[in-house]
C-alpha cells in the first residue's frame, strides 16, 4: 500500500513505462512516508479512452492509500507532482487522478486481512 493505476491513451516505451513508474513510487514513498517496495504501480498503456466526449491523449490515475495518508494537503501536492510526470503523456487539462480511501481491513496480502496479521 499504496496502489497506483494508470490508465492512458498513450504507449510508451518500454523506458518510458519505467521512468515513470520509478518517479512515481519514489513521489509516493515520500508522500507517505513508506519504502519504496511498499509501493505498487500499475500502468495500463493504450487504453481506449475519450474526455468530454473527444477522443486524444487522455490519463486517469487512481491512487488507493489509506485513510490517515489522504489529507487534503496531500492529494493537492501528490496530485501536481504526478500530472507533472506524466505531462510527456498527456496535457495535464487531460490527467484526472481519483483517491480512493482504504483501510487495513481492506487490504489482503497472502490470504491474511493487513488488520490480523500478527
């Protein structure tokens, strides 16, 4: 935790694809202050996608973190340093990211709840 899909028109490059999923696990190890290798990131390339009804470059970034990590302060600067990474992508007036709150209840790792594990 925390979980990063990015779904995008655009097809990067093998390197590209790592670039930026290296930027941002390192953006949201800091942000949440957690290793790196707590970090997932999931990137989706050529999506079929349109916004407001036009079809072009278009992204959509969910992020999923737990509850006591999304302040609203955090979702502002998590979100601007995130669009500002994928701008090589897709114009930021194009980037939506989505929060999505959880809890260590919601949250299983090799068939055990995160809450009861010992």
């Amino acid at each position: 935790m925390p979980l990063v899909r990015i779904a995008t028109t655009f097809a990067p490059t093998p390197a590209q694809a790592e670039k930026v999923m290296a930027a941002v696990t390192k953006t949201l190890a800091q942000q949440f202050d957690v290793p790196e290798g707590f970090v997932h990131v999931h990137i989706m390339p050529s999506q079929l996608m349109s916004w407001g009804g036009t079809f072009g470059n278009t992204t959509v970034v969910d992020i999923r973190a737990l509850a006591d990590q999304l302040s609203d302060e955090s979702r502002v600067s998590l979100g601007a340093s995130v669009t500002s990474t994928l701008s090589e992508w897709t114009p930021p007036d194009r980037t939506e990211i989505i929060y999505q709150a959880v809890t260590l209840d919601d949250v299983v790792i090799d068939g055990t709840v995160i809450s009861k594990r010992s």
